[in-house]
C-alpha cells in the first residue's frame, strides 16, 4: 500500500523527460490535431516517425506503451468491426445478412491506426512527465486565461493537494479496513448490493477523517501564509531550454508534413 | 518595538460555547527564550498557541507580536511570518508531493524570488538534519522526519518565534526525540524563540521557562525546577511530573533525604550516591 505510484509516470532522465512540461502538452495537443488532418495511409507515416523517434528518445520500453492500449483493446476491436461491416461499397466477402466491404475494411484500418496513435502519443506524455510537474505545465499554461475568470492556480493547488493525500488516504483505508475487520466486517463476499452496503462502514470513518484533515491543512497552509496565487512566487520556475526549441522545430516538419499530405498530393 | 510575544488581559471564546476557553491570559515571551506550556486537556492551551500567530482573534484582550496587534487585519501575514506555527499532526500539515517543495511552500507565499528560495530551503533542510531527503515523498517518511519537514517549512519562513502545539503527540519515542532535539537546536543554536506547548514533562523540563495552564487559566510560571517541586499541585490538577521527579518525592516520603527538585536521571545519581 505504501509504494503505489499515482499515473504511469516512468522516472527517468532523457531528453522527453527533461523538456518543459508545456512544450510536451503543447506538442501532444498539436498531434492529436494532426492526426485528424491526415486522410489517407502514406500521411501516416509522418505521426509514425515522430513517435517512432520520441519513444526511443524516452527509452521507456515498448512494454509500458503497450500497456497504455491494452485498457482500450475493446474500443479498438469495437471501432474496426463497425467501421467493417457498417460502410457500403465493393463487398469482398458475406456473413449472412452482413457484408464485408473493400472500403469498411480500408476505413476501420485506417480508423485503429489513428487511435492506437492517438493513445501511444498521449501515454507518452504521461510516461515521462510526473503528474506534479504536468501540475505546474497546465498552471502556467493556463495562466494568460485567469483574467477571463479561469482559475488557474486554484486548480493546479487542487491537483498538488490530491496527488498529496491519495497515499495518505489508501493507508487510512486500510488502517480502518482492518480496523472493522476485526469487528467482524466483511469486505469480500456476497453479491454486488451486499457489498456496496458493507462499504458503508469503512466510507463513513474515511469520509469523516477526509474532512477533519482538510481542516487541519487549511489552518497549516493558512499559518504558513498562504492567499492564494496572487504575488506568490515558485522556487522551480519552468524554463524552456533549446532542447524544447527542438522539439518544437520537430513538430513543426511533422505538421508540414501531415499538411502537405492532405492538401497536396 | 518590543521584541516579544506579549498576552494582555486575554480571553477567548469559540463560536456557539458557553464558557471562555481562556481567562484573563497574561503572559510575556520574550525573544530567544525556550518556553514550555503544560496542563490536562481542555485547558486551553492550544488555544493560546492560535492566538499567538494571528489565527485566533482575543475576544477580549489584546496580543501583540513584537507590537503588531493580532486583532488589526493588515497584520495579519506579517504576524505568521514572525510567528511560525508547527501543528500536532505532521501528515495534515504537509502540502506538496516532494519535501523540498513543501519546505518552499511558506517562502513562496511570501513572496520571496526563486534563488533565495533555493537557498533557504537548502539551509533549512540541513538545519533539520533532512538533506538527503529533499527529492523524497513526505509519505515514505516516519512520522518524526515529517514532522522535522514540517519544522524546516517553518524554518524558510525565517520567523523568530516557533510556536508548536504538540509536535511529539502522535509520533514514536525515537520520533520524539528526534523532534525534541531539532526544537533544542532550533533555541540553543539559531537562537529561535521557542514556545512548546506539550503534555510530555520530560520535554518540559528542557525548557528555560514553563508555564502551567488549569481551565483557561495560567496557574502557575517559573523554571522546570520551581514548577516540578511542587508535586501535589500538579498532580490536583491532573498532570504527570517527570518520573525521575516522581521518584525522589516517594523516596522523600520514605523518609530519604533528598532534594525535591530533580529533574534528570544525572541529579538524580547525584543525589543518590552520598546516600549510598
């Protein structure tokens, strides 16, 4: 309980890791855009280079980005076996009522390639950025829209305090699981509804502690001068290096080349 | 100014209670002192300790720190600032995911630039004996390390008044005494002025000064020695005396002649010897 890891963040010390967290968001967001650029297969080939190319860079093993997919295989399958049978066109071979087309067959492909792309490009992300230093990426990054009302730090200090008591409250709950279960609750058998209503015994102590610990941090952050995010100042400011300038220079073939697939050939 | 934590006529009352909690408190901490707080519970001395820093308000009476009235509003940061505050529990009062980030919290609410920042919580960290674990996360720490990061966080605040309400309460021996002696540290080294408000005696008695608190009411003031001669008054109002103490009064009952002020195993095999 004690060594969970919250995300599926990879420690690590190569040039993905190091980039500034706002220049690794920026260029996922630009290739997940890219991606709905591209209209046929050879574009393809530029979104898979580039990731081809970080991921060796991260040196984070194929394993962990496999493992990114495996939670979305269904949708994947479920997205290729619609696109398969659903679109008319040349049919190729036929199952009964259904039909297998040339272009349903050519479209799901085409639509599997696009998400698997999608997924491997956002884990990235999460593989090497840590979820504090993603925090301090999507505060800064938010920040130019805190004048029309969106609060920028707020959510950001939000994350940082979650990401700072779901250990503390894993151990909680199993100090008060064991605690009941002493007692004599059970948390493991019976159907779903009489699970569910065993829960009650364990959320109602959890919930109760939540709040007085709330309590207690409130007080400490207040005494230790906190107001908010007006005039406070960060001990690691977020600095772009030109290794970020590469990065981007990078992104920027890859959308030449995306666009130039699409609009020019 | 004055340079001293100053409780003049206070009295507080929390919302919805009956009964003021403290009673015509009055008391003067004077800077560089270690200054202990003892008595049962419900005595009222946690509550002092939030008057202290500006978090509690007096519902009557006034305390002034080093002559800012806690009551005026626009003083309020600069009193926390001098004032730090060190809390009972040190899981509710870290805030960050990595210590050295927590350290950074209170200078960053400050104000302070980022170089300076770095080297406070560098210098605050060492301070506290925790530099090897800068890059760690507070929940794989003991309780007595985390307690000590909360220690530094005040520390990078630069305040001259440390202020702890039962910082040992929920730790281990071994934690307590880690904390123990960070806290003496923090007096006898950094000159920090230290107010430990804490029902362990034998923490008490390394204090310069203690006072004893009874119903909202300070009850008794003077040097551990002074306080702990006077076994039957501590024990009417339900408080322990350090066993070292506890000892010579029962051998004094006995009918051995021995001093009624010892406080440490060391005056205690002093006292004992020419008996042998």
């Amino acid at each position: 309980m004690r060594e969970i890891t919250i995300g599926q963040y990879i420690p690590g010390n190569s040039v993905i890791h190091r980039l500034d967290p706002r220049t690794k968001i920026l260029i996922t967001f630009a290739f997940m855009v890219l991606l709905f650029v591209i209209d046929d297969f050879a574009g393809y080939a530029f979104p898979l280079i580039f990731i081809l190319v970080a991921s060796l860079l991260s040196r984070i093993s194929i394993k962990y980005m496999v493992r990114g997919l495996r939670p979305l295989v269904i949708i994947i399958l479920l997205t290729f076996v619609l696109n398969l049978f659903m679109i008319k066109g040349r049919v190729i071979y036929e199952i009964g009522p259904f039909s297998i087309t040339y272009e349903g067959l050519y479209q799901g492909t085409f639509m599997v390639l696009r998400l698997v792309l999608l997924i491997v490009g956002t884990s990235l992300l999460t593989l090497t950025t840590s979820p504090i230093t993603l925090t301090d990426g999507i505060e800064s990054l938010l920040k130019p829209f805190s004048k029309v009302g969106v609060p920028a730090h707020e959510l950001a200090m939000m994350m940082t305090i979650a990401l700072r008591f779901i250990p503390t409250l894993m151990e909680e709950t199993d100090k008060i699981m064991k605690a009941q279960m002493a007692r004599g609750a059970d948390f493991s058998s019976g159907n779903i509804v009489k699970r569910a209503q065993n829960m009650v015994p364990l959320l109602v102590p959890l919930f109760i502690s939540a709040f007085r610990r709330a309590d207690d941090l409130a007080m400490a952050m207040e005494s230790r001068c906190y107001r908010g995010g007006e005039n406070r100042t960060r001990m690691k400011t977020l600095k772009m290096t030109h290794e970020d300038i590469f990065a981007f220079v990078a992104t920027g073939f890859l959308a030449a080349g995306c666009l130039a697939s699409r609009f020019l050939w | 100014m004055a340079a001293e934590i100053l409780a003049e006529g206070v009295c507080y009352r929390y919302s919805q209670a009956p009964d003021m909690a403290l009673k015509d408190v009055d008391l003067r901490i004077r800077k560089g002192e270690f200054v202990a707080i003892i008595g049962p519970n419900g005595s009222g001395k946690s509550t002092l300790a939030k008057l202290f820093n500006g978090l509690f308000v007096p519902t009557k009476g006034k305390v002034t720190v080093d002559g800012l009235d806690t009551r005026d509003r626009d003083n309020v940061w600069k009193i926390r600032q001098k004032a730090g505050m060190v809390f009972q529990n040190p899981d509710n009062q870290i805030v960050a995911t990595v210590v050295e980030e927590d350290v950074a919290f209170g200078p960053e609410n400050l104000g302070v630039p980022p170089e300076e920042i770095r080297r406070r919580v560098d210098e605050a960290l060492e301070i506290v004996e925790l530099k090897d674990f800068a890059q760690k996360p507070p929940h794989l720490l003991s309780g007595g390390q985390k307690q000590r990061v909360a220690i530094a966080g005040i520390i990078a605040m630069r305040p001259d008044y440390i202020i702890m309400d039962e910082p040992t309460a929920m730790l281990d021996p071994v934690g307590r005494k880690e904390v123990i002696n960070t806290v003496k540290r923090l007096n006898r080294e950094e000159g920090k002025t230290i107010v430990l408000i804490t029902h362990f005696m034998e923490e008490a008695v390394e204090a310069d000064r203690v006072i004893v608190m009874s119903e909202g009411y300070v009850i008794m003031e003077g040097s551990p020695r002074e306080i702990f001669s006077k076994v039957d008054k501590l024990k009417a109002i339900g408080l322990d005396i350090p066993q070292v103490t506890e000892l010579a009064h029962r051998l004094r009952g006995r009918g051995l002649t021995i001093r009624n002020d010892v406080l440490t195993i060391d005056e205690m095999v002093e006292c004992l010897c020419p008996l042998l």
